[in-house]
C-alpha cells in the first residue's frame, strides 16, 4: 500500500520561512547587525530541512537582505533595501501593463551601470563578474531556467560600478521583474547561445575599460527584453479594446 502513497511536500515552504523573516526585519525584531539562529536550530524550530533554510537565506542574501560572513554566521544587512523594496510594490501595484515601465528603467540603470563598471572595476570586480558568468553559463549548458544566475550576473557588474545607490536601486526593482520574466519566456532555452555570447560581450567591453562599447553592448542585450515587454503591452491593449 505504501507504494502507491506519495509523499506531500509542502512546494511554498521556503517563500514562507522568507515571509517569516522578512516580516520579523520589516516589524522591528529583527534590526540591521542582528545574528539570525544557526540552521539547524532554525530547521528544528520551524520543523523544516536545513536545506530549505539554506535555500531562504540564499535568496534573502540575493537580494542583499541578509548576508553571511565565514564563523559569524547570518546577519541582517539590507533594512533600507527592504523597505524600499516594500514601498515600490505597495506604491505601484504593478501589474502586467507596467512591465515595459520596469524594463525602461533596468534599460536606464544596467547601461549606466556598464558604463561606469567599464570605468571603474577592479580586478577583483573582473574575478567576480567571471564567477558569475561561469554559473549562468553551467546553467544554462543543462537548458534549465538561470534567471538567478542570470541577474546575479548583472548585480555583479552593478556592483564593479561603485555606485552604491545604483544597485540598490537595481534590487528594489529586481523582484518585480523576476515575476515576469518566466511569463515572456525571456530565459527560452533555444537562445542560450545568443545569450552566453552577449553576456561575453560584455565582460570583454568591461575587461578592455571602454565605456561606450560596455554601454552599448548591454543595450544590445536588453533590446530582447524591451521587444518582448512592448509585444506583451500591445497585446494587453487590444484584449483591454475587445472587453
């Protein structure tokens, strides 16, 4: 009988331990500089794996909420970022017909932000930006979705920019985006090859330091990216004629 008994598996676990500490940062219990549990005392609480733990302080270090230090364990680190993140989503209430909005915007800031990176990396910014590029490129190579990777690529050139507002920006709007990405097929696996090369493109650009070549190759790149969004608007519109 067991055989024919699947195991349930709750598939929203780690959005909610993410609820969780997100709301414990956002209440005031959890402050900027605060140490989180260890995993396992945190898996043992919530009865969950500590893989799941892991999994939600991955994400919550992405988007620079927490960020864990060798022998220090986990932090909080991002508290502005997470009420910033908070206001743009109850402010804007976002919805599909915004979405070519948030790519201009990305447009703006990623093009700034090769533009500068170009100008001002270092070396470590290259070794970086390389780590990254090696992880989308291993993700991509098995034709499975590398959106993390993909965005982790770019904060990484946000970051060689040394605009420390810029990229803050870049992951206040980041979530909204992740939402929609999937929906435009925007990681479709027939261009990965397209995709690996311009992402090359712009790391030489920014290893050479010329900035103008590092800015254009990046709108190059995001070019798709606004296409899609202006196809997904217009066709909002004539659904919005037809009712």
């Amino acid at each position: 009988m067991l055989d024919h008994l699947k195991p349930i598996i709750h598939e929203n676990t780690v959005e909610i331990i993410i609820g969780q500490i997100r709301f414990l940062i956002s209440s005031g219990v959890l402050k900027p500089g605060d140490r989180l549990p260890a995993e396992r005392k945190l898996a043992e609480h919530l009865g969950v794996s500590r893989s799941q733990i892991r999994e939600a302080i991955r994400k919550l270090e992405f988007y620079g909420i927490l960020k864990t230090l060798p022998q220090s364990g986990t932090s909080v680190s991002g508290l502005g970022i997470v009420a910033l993140e908070g206001l743009i989503s109850d402010v804007l209430k976002l919805e599909k017909s915004d979405f070519h909005s948030l790519i201009e915007t990305r447009i703006l800031l990623e093009t700034e932000a090769a533009y500068k990176a170009a100008v001002r990396r270092s070396d470590e910014d290259i070794v970086n930006i390389e780590k990254s590029l090696k992880a989308y490129e291993a993700k991509r190579m098995t034709n499975d979705v590398a959106i993390d990777e993909d965005f982790m690529f770019h904060m990484k050139i946000a970051e060689a920019s040394k605009n420390s507002v810029l990229t803050s920006l870049m992951l206040i709007i980041t979530p909204d985006l992740l939402q929609h990405y999937q929906q435009l097929e925007v990681c479709d696996p027939k261009k990965n090859n397209q995709r690996m090369q311009e992402h090359r493109a712009i790391l030489e650009a920014i290893k050479e330091q010329d900035p103008d070549k590092a800015m254009n190759v990046m709108r190059h790149h995001l070019n798709d990216i606004q296409e899609r969004s202006l196809l997904d608007r217009h066709s909002l519109d004539i659904q919005k004629n037809l009712v």
